[in-house]
C-alpha cells in the first residue's frame, strides 16, 4: 500500500514515516515544498498524482494560532483552499483522503467532551480555517475521513511536552493555565490509528463510513496537570522538573482565545474502526523516556 502525506517535517509526518519503516507493505511518501506547495494549488495536484497513493493523508497545515490573528489570509489559503486541493487531487485519483482536523472548530463552551456532531463555533482565526477547510475536503473528495485532534506532542519537533522540559532546565518553578481542559494525544498514537484505518479501507473496499472523528488520548487533564505529570516522568527517568503554579486563562492573555474545553469524544471512532488510543499518561511515559534518552 502507497500513502502519500503532506508535509515533510510535522509531528505526525514524522510519526508516519517511522511507523510505517517497520512494515515492508507499505510505502508512506511525504510530500512538502517546493513539489507540493499549499498555497499553490497546481503543484499539490502535480505531487499527488505523481505520487499515485492508494490513500492520502492531508497533515500539513498552518498552525501558527496567535499569528493566525493577524494573517487570516495565509491561514485560510492554507488550511482551507490548500486542504480542498489535497482532497481533490485524491478525488482526481478515485482514492480516500484523510484530513486532520483540530479541537478548535468548537467553541469549547459544552461541560462534557464534544461528539462529531455537535454545533461548531471556533473563536479564533485558525479554527475559522480549519472549520472552512474541513467543509471544503468533504465537498472535494465523498471519501473523506476528517480526523479532529487535538494537544498533540511527540519526540519530535516542537510542542509543549519538549517545552516544559526546556524550560525546567533553567526555571524552578513555572505558571500554567488550569482551567483549560482536553486530551493530551502522541503523534506516534495518530500515526498508528492512521494506519489502522488505512489496513481497514484496505480490507474493506466497500466502506461506507465516511465523514467526522475524533482521535485523541484517552483520558483527560488541564494544562498545568499535564505539566505536572511531565515534569514527574522527567525526574523519574533523571531529567528537569520544576513547581507548576495554577493560574487561569485570563492571567495568560494570548491573541488568538483557546477552548476552555478541548475534550473530544473517541466513542464513534472506536465503534466504525475498533480503535483506541491508550492512555495519555503511557504515552508520555514513553515520549519523555525517549525524549531524555536521546
């Protein structure tokens, strides 16, 4: 099976290409400026029909939040027209696109996690476009499989696992928001559900579930609990650790406003696909392990 991914150097790009190099099956090509360009939508058909995947997975996107602010333009060219033009492409094709998506399409008003289907409603720049390009994919190309996720972190480029511990090595104490909720999600979780569902579009030919799903880790935390458990698996393996102090969004103005609540349901996903992510806390047990290791 031949995957092709856009983007070359994003967490979950990354996360695919390692997964997918422990199986002689598949062939995952990562497909990234100049060939494939979102802002121009002729080479992103180039690329991909170039490329001929048996599936694509649309990954790259423009996910600057406060810089979105004052850059709607980049931000809606990219995540919504660009994201449109990878699912054509895969239309063009006659094969499936898988599009990640983000929490930020809702407004994180609800006191429970969010289901597919409840009421959109991003504050912000970058979730506008997410949300336009999640309309767009699914106009593009009927067999899509729009992905939402969400807080992702891994041992590989830049998140806010590999910022705390950057961070403690210089500060004995750090302020962090607590009344921000969600689920803390391994790309190299996102890349094994990936390809869990490639194996199962393969399988099944006929597949009819297209549409919405939630993929994140399985259980949830606020921000400065997620950092607190960082800093705890960092000291247990001998790296950094510093005090987290609770503060609340408004002690933290940022320009683009953040979803108090970012927990998202995985219910529908585990129910069509049969799989479910393990529990944030192994997950970063194993990326701090491997993040010190190294």
């Amino acid at each position: 099976m031949k995957i092709a991914v856009t983007g070359r150097e994003g967490q979950v790009v990354t996360s695919l290409l390692e997964k997918a190099a422990n199986r002689s099956d598949l062939d995952v090509i990562a497909l990234g400026r100049p060939e494939l360009d979102l802002l121009d939508p002729a080479s992103v058909h180039k690329a991909i029909t170039a490329a001929r995947p048996d599936l694509v997975v649309s990954a790259a996107a423009y996910t600057a939040v406060d810089m979105a602010e004052d850059d709607a333009q980049t931000a809606f060219a990219v995540n919504a027209k660009g994201a449109e033009a990878v699912a054509a492409a895969a239309a063009a094709l006659n094969v499936p696109v898988l599009h990640l998506s983000t929490d930020y399409v809702f407004a994180g008003d609800l006191d429970r996690p969010y289901v597919e289907t409840d009421p959109t409603g991003p504050k912000g720049v970058y979730g506008q476009s997410k949300l336009e390009g999640e309309l767009l994919v699914a106009a593009a190309n009927p067999r899509h499989l729009i992905l939402r996720t969400a807080w992702v972190y891994s041992p590989f480029g830049k998140n806010f696992v590999k910022t705390m511990l950057k961070l403690a090595e210089t500060r004995d104490s750090l302020s962090v928001v607590a009344d921000q909720w969600g689920n803390p999600t391994s790309a190299l979780d996102i890349a094994d559900c990936i390809l869990h569902i490639a194996d199962h579009l393969a399988a099944k030919p006929n597949f009819d579930s297209y549409g919405i799903y939630h993929l994140v880790g399985t259980g949830d935390i606020n921000w400065s609990g997620f950092a607190r458990a960082i800093f705890d698996a960092s000291v247990r393996h001998g790296g950094p650790g510093a005090t987290v102090i609770d503060i609340g969004t408004a002690d933290y103005p940022t320009k683009a406003k953040r979803p108090a609540n970012s927990r998202l349901s995985t219910a529908k996903l585990k129910e069509v696909f049969g799989w479910s992510a393990p529990h944030w806390q192994s997950s970063l047990q194993q990326t701090i392990s491997r993040l010190l290791a190294e």
